[in-house]
C-alpha cells in the first residue's frame, strides 16, 4: 500500500465487519476462523494465510459498494475466482477482504451470427463451450483446470491450455471486458470493432493479476467446431529427440491444434491412474491437428513421416473418437496422477524457445540430481511453455526450502536462453523474485506508475505480481551495468 493509503485511519476488525454485513447481508460475508480456512490459499497450497474477512456479492452494485469501502478506509482486497491458479495470485491479504466472485455464474448472452459469448466472471471455462456446442461453436483457450476455472481467473492470469498453440492464449479470445477500479467506477474496456483507437487497455487488463481492477463481466470469441480433429501419440527412447520433433514440425509450416510432450516418470503416473495405454519410453509426443477432413488427412501423413525422420520409436493414430479422448485423458489427468506418486509436488511455470528445449530439458535434468528432488516434465511443447512437476516432501524439513530454491533456478533458466518467467500461470507470489531477474528498475517502475494510474493507493492485490526495488534489492538481482548500481539510495541487505 502507498504511504497516502496507510496514513488513512483504519476501522477497527470488528467494525470493519459490522460495515460488510451491513453492505452484504449476513449470507454475504464469511468472518468465522472455520469459514475462512477454505480460502486461505488457491492452487498454490504452499501459500496459506487468512483474510480478515470473504465477500460474497451477487450484485455488481454490491461489488461496488465493497470496493467503494475498502477504498475509504485503505483496506486490501484480493479478487478470487475459483481459486485454482497455481502461482499464488490469489493468496488472501492477512489485513484485507477476500473478494469471491462465485456467485457471479451466469452466461448472460451466446450471439451465433457475432460468435460472441458474454458471461459474468464466475462462470467455468468448460461451461462456455458447452453452452456454445449447440451453435457449432466452441471457447478455444483449455486450461487443464477447464472443468473448474471460471473466466474471469483466466483473464486475470492470462491462461493457456493445450489450444492455445494454434489459437492463442485467453488475451487474443477477448472481445470486450467490464471492470470496477477501487474506486468503484464501471468501466468498459474493448469492443468487437478489430482496431479502436487508443492503448490496448483490454490486453493491459488481460493477466494484470487482479490488481489493476474487478473484473464483472466477460465477452469472449467462439470458434466454429472443427469438422475433423485427430491425434498422433509418438514415443521417443530420447527425450531430447522429442524436443527436436517438435521443433521439426512447426519449421515445416504446420500448426498443431495441440503439441504436448510428457517424460517417463509422467508417463508412468499418468498410465498407472487412467491407463491411457501409454507406451513404456523415455517421452511420448501428442499431436493433434485439425480443420477439414482434407487438411487433416495431408497433415497427418507429414507429421507422422517428420517423427519417424526425427527418431520416433512408434508412432500410432488415434483411429476413433474414443481413441482420441483416451490419448487426451492420460494428458489431462497428468498433475493428479503426479500428486499419487508423491506427499507433495510443486509445479512451475516458464516458457523457453522452442529451439532451447532439447537443452533445458536436459540441464533440469541436471539440476535435479543436483538438489536430489526428481522432476516430471509434462507440458505444452509446442509453446516452449515448460511445466516441470517437482516432486518433494513438505513433512521433512528444508525440503520445501530446497524445492522453491530448484524452482527458481529453473525458472532463472528460462530467462537466461530468451525465454519468460511464465507462460499461463501469472507471477502472482511465486515467481515475484525472479520478475527481478526477467526486468530491469526502470522497466518495474513502469509497471508501478501504470498500477498507480488505476489504483494510487495500492489497494488491489498489494504485493503481488510485481516487485518492489526494495525487494528485488534484497533478491540480489538487480542488474549492475559498468559498474553504476541502479538506485542506489536504496538500502541492502
């Protein structure tokens, strides 16, 4: 919080709370120890802390007058969808209000002849593409939380999923956003138009965390449903052949709707809970293409001639639609498969150059056996969007320590081969040290003047997402150019 914001004389809690049920109705706020444990943490369960209090609006006049308060009396508020993001974004402020937006699950509109959807934040990311299949029509961005996620957690974290190779990440699926800022004024940001004059505030928006303003309403793109979808399941005794395959294939001009590698140990997980009939190899390729039955039957053939080139040890296509599926689900039900072979695992998020991943695969191999914490890598290939799963103990001490430290150094890698911190996850808590490493002060003190241009007091998410100079100062990351140190009124420590 800005030290405008902490100059404002606080309410204490329980009058704080007498003013929240006042606004909401007693049904509308959880303030109990026991009512607010569910929310003490999201996806990334290593974080926990309370709030001091969870709003359940119904209303956008109800957010508003929520937001309208926090606002006067200078208290955090930390937006939450369904809480399965994996970078800590929406980690309750211990002093703040937790505001739910679970309630907001409606789909207000499905426009065919605009291939629009409009829906309020709360509503799951499967449930658009149900509601649209009657249409012909589809939501294309699947994160593997897709059955749970709601919208508005994807447009805050800017989420991915196995489509997102071929039809982009959930910031090139948005039409149009509405918002409140702290200060409770509506804003609508986008419009259906493809230029407008003006910045680009709905890509702005789109993965800014929560902490720019509230998302209430959501409209997104639809796809027509593809006349023909099939996959490839390649098998490699050589994970670092896969990684070449797949660079093999986008070089050839061809653009997978899905292109996902897995390495033994997520094989094994993954085979032994779903029994996808996954091949016993070093690493297996998935690769689906779609569109006409003509482009696929072409691309088909190509593909499965550039694996056997690249060294493949068996290459099969799925023949039927339960096939298909079958393939998908070893895929999909990866990272609870991995959650039954280990007390705990902690699952990173970084993108690399899809030339790099042949390279990174093997130095995080490397690092492994370094921290003696194993590792299984199951993640979107195509996208050098890179999921290593590592695989640790949080019942014996340090181990928990040692895994975030592994962590970082993977993610550290990322940067240092021309790649990023995240590719869908957000920075959130997580990976805040490292935006450190990714940027440089003066780039972060941007990010802090457009965070002030929305919300000056610091209100939204405060101490998420991006770092302070202070902290990347005491991360020890900061980049020292011929010797000049950058800000160097700032203390050490």
């Amino acid at each position: 919080m800005s030290t405008a914001a902490s100059t404002v004389e606080r309410p204490s809690r329980a009058r704080i709370i007498a003013d929240l049920q006042a606004l909401l109705g007693d049904a509308g706020l959880l303030h109990l120890p026991e009512d607010l444990h569910p929310y003490e943490c999201d996806g990334l369960s290593a974080y926990r802390q309370l709030p001091l209090a969870v709003a359940l609006p119904e209303t956008v006049e109800q957010v508003r007058a929520v937001l309208g308060y926090a606002s006067r009396h200078a208290i955090p508020v930390v937006a939450r969808g369904a809480g399965t993001g994996l970078s800590g974004g929406a980690l309750p402020h211990t002093e703040g209000i937790l505001l739910s937006l679970a309630k907001f699950n409606r789909i207000l509109d499905i426009d065919p002849r605009n291939r629009t959807a409009r829906v309020q934040p709360g509503v799951r990311n499967l449930a658009i593409s149900e509601a649209a299949k009657p249409y012909g029509l589809y939501y294309a961005p699947d994160p593997s939380s897709q059955i749970a996620c709601s919208i508005g957690g994807n447009v805050a974290e800017n989420s991915g999923g196995v489509h997102c190779l071929k039809y982009g990440l959930t910031v090139h699926n948005l039409v149009e956003l509405e918002i409140l800022t702290i200060d409770g004024e509506r804003l609508r940001i986008g419009n259906a138009a493809p230029d407008a004059p003006g910045y680009d505030l709905l890509a702005l928006m789109t993965g800014s965390e929560g902490m720019l303003g509230v998302i209430t309403e959501v409209t997104v793109k639809l796809l027509p449903i593809p006349e023909r979808a099939q996959v490839i399941l390649a098998a490699f005794d050589d994970v670092a052949r896969a990684g070449h395959a797949v660079g093999a294939i986008i070089a050839a001009g061809i653009i997978p709707a899905g292109l996902e590698m897995m390495d033994r140990l997520a094989i094994r997980a993954a085979e032994d809970f779903v029994h996808a009939g996954y091949p016993e190899v070093e690493a297996i390729l998935l690769c689906e293409l779609d569109g006409t039955n003509e482009e696929v039957s072409e691309h088909i053939s190509q593909v499965r001639r550039l694996l056997q080139t690249h060294g493949a040890v068996e290459v099969r296509t799925a023949t039927d639609e339960a096939e298909r599926a079958r393939f998908w689900q070893g895929r999909k039900a990866a990272f609870p498969a991995v959650g039954r072979i280990s007390p705990d695992y902690y699952c990173m998020d970084g993108t690399i150059p899809r030339s790099r991943l042949a390279e990174v695969l093997t130095r995080i191999g490397e690092l492994s056996r370094e921290y003696d914490l194993a590792v299984a890598n199951v993640f979107h290939a195509g996208d050098g969007n890179l999921h290593p799963l590592i695989l640790y103990d949080a019942n014996n001490p340090g181990e928990l320590e040692r895994t975030e430290e592994f962590g970082g150094r993977i993610l550290e890698l990322c940067v240092e081969v021309g790649g990023t911190i995240t590719g869908e996850h957000g920075v959130g808590m997580e990976k805040i040290d490292q935006m450190c490493v990714q940027f440089r002060p003066l780039e972060l003190a941007q990010f802090h003047a457009i965070k002030a241009a929305f919300d000056p007091a610091g209100l939204l998410n405060p101490g998420k997402a991006v770092p302070t100079l202070h902290r990347c100062a005491e991360f020890g990351a900061m980049h020292v150019h011929q010797g000049q140190l950058p800000h160097p009124e700032l203390e050490r420590f």
